[in-house]
C-alpha cells in the first residue's frame, strides 16, 4: 500500500515539475520573440532617424563650417560621435538577438583551424602586441560554425585586450573530452578579475573598464554566454587579479541536442 502510494506521490511531483518546465520553456520562448522584435525595431525604426542625423551633421559641417566658432564646430563633432556610438550600440544589440538563433548546419568542425583563423584575422594586432597564442592538437567537434566561431573570436580578443600595458600576452587554449560535453578553457596572463564581478561581466553592456582605458561596448562577453547556451554549454570565470583569467566553457556533444 505505502509503495502505490509513494509512487503516486512521486509522479505526481513528476508532473508538476514538468508543468513547471513548460511554463518556463513558453516564458522563455516568449522573451526571447520579443527580443527579436526589438532588434527589428532596433534594425529599421532606429537606424533611418540615426542615419538622419549623421548626414544633417555632416551637411552642417560642410556648408557652414566657416561661420561656426570653434565652440560650434566642438559641438556637431560630440553630436557626430554620439550618433556613431549609438549606432554601433544597435548593432551590437543586433548580433546579440541573433546570437541563439540557428544560422547554419552542424558540422565538423576543427578548432586548431578556428584559432588559425583567428591568428591571420588579427595577425597585425597580434603582432603589435608580441602576444604568444598557444594551443595544440584541439579536437575536431561537430556543431555550428557562426556561434562557436564567435565564442572563440570573443574570448581571444578579451585575453589579448585585457593585459596591463608593456606585457606581452599568453594565452594558453586547451580541452577536456567529458562525457556529455566538450569543455575548453581559455586561459591568459592578463590583469585579472574580482571575484565580485565575476557575473557582472556576462551582462550585456556591462564593463569594469571605462571607455577611456579600452574601448568596447561590454557586449563580447554577453555574447559569447549567449552562443554557448545556444550550442547546450555554459560559461564561467576563475580569475585572480594581476595574475590573469581563464574563461571556461562546455559546448555539448551534439548526438545530446537531438
Ligand atoms: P568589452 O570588452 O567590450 O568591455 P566584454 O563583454 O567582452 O565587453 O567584457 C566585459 C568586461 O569584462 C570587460 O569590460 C572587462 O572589464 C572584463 N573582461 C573580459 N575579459 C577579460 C579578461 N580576459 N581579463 C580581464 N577582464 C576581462
């Protein structure tokens, strides 16, 4: 008797976390349309206006740039950079809706060739920097290529970005094969993060520099989270501070999504 009832009980909770869940996944569902519908809004309604006001600067500029004073002319230049910064904001804002949203098929895909790619893209920056990008024999995955390319570019650009000034940058790229997921860890020899901003850095636009010391919209790393819970993984930081940081992420195995 107290076994039937038990297994009643338990199903009965079964069926409530399931409902539970359901309501969730909608809710979720739900806020996530809603943010694609701003990023229409964002992409049509605020760029024509924006736009607007760019080429009525720069006509301001042209045609009566010799009757302006200095104080004049330092006013449509704020006006100029406020409406550039702004419209780089949109399309950030745009790259972030579209970052859990299927682009491309699964495929095979070699991180070693990634990071290569990576390295040529940004070879003069990297140059400059005399920074050391180490990794070797990372694994082929099969998964989708526009996110887990993004996810990359973001981390290494933070890893190199993120360095005191004069030291060279080390970033060291390396996997673990789990059972379910892949996890990699991307880790530098940069300035480093506290402990108390080690979820803040995930929110979107949400910076611990200020815009003077690097630029950057606080978006990267927003993405990047973004991207991986899109590809089934997670993301986190362990960090010390002027020693450096190393970003860790899982990216499930895909025969899992399925
Ligand atoms: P952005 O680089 O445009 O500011 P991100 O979202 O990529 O935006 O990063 C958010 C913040 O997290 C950064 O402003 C920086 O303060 C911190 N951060 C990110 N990556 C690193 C890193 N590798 N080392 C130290 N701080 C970092």
């Amino acid at each position: 008797m107290t076994d039937v009832s038990e297994k009643k009980h338990h199903e009965v909770e079964l069926l409530a976390i399931n409902q539970k869940l359901s309501i969730q996944s909608k809710e979720l569902q739900r806020s996530n349309e809603e943010l694609e519908q701003f990023a229409f809004i964002a992409s049509h309604d605020l760029q024509e206006p924006l736009r607007m006001i760019s080429s009525f600067m720069d006509q301001l500029k042209r045609k009566y740039s010799d009757r302006l004073d200095e104080k004049g002319l330092q006013y449509i230049h704020f006006a100029t950079d406020g409406a550039k910064r702004m419209k780089q904001i949109i399309l950030d804002l745009l790259l972030y809706s579209r970052a859990n949203k299927q682009t491309d098929q699964n495929e095979l895909i070699n991180l070693n060739e990634i990071v290569s790619e990576y390295n040529q893209l940004r070879r003069k920056f990297i140059a400059e920097k005399k920074a050391a990008i180490i990794f070797d024999g990372l694994p082929s995955i099969e998964t989708h290529r526009a996110p887990l390319t993004q996810i990359f570019h973001c981390l290494l650009v933070n890893a190199l970005k993120y360095v005191e000034k004069n030291k060279q940058p080390r970033i060291e790229i390396s996997d673990i094969e789990k059972e379910n997921v892949w996890q990699f860890a991307i880790k530098d020899n940069g300035i480093g993060i506290d402990p108390q901003f080690y979820d803040k850095i995930f929110i979107i636009f949400q910076r611990l520099q200020n815009k003077k010391e690097n630029d950057g919209n606080g978006i990267g790393l927003a993405i990047a989270k973004r991207s991986i819970e899109f590809l089934g993984g997670e993301i986190w930081v362990e960090s010390e501070k002027d020693k450096g940081s190393t970003f860790y992420f899982t990216i499930l195995k895909i025969k899992q999504l399925k």
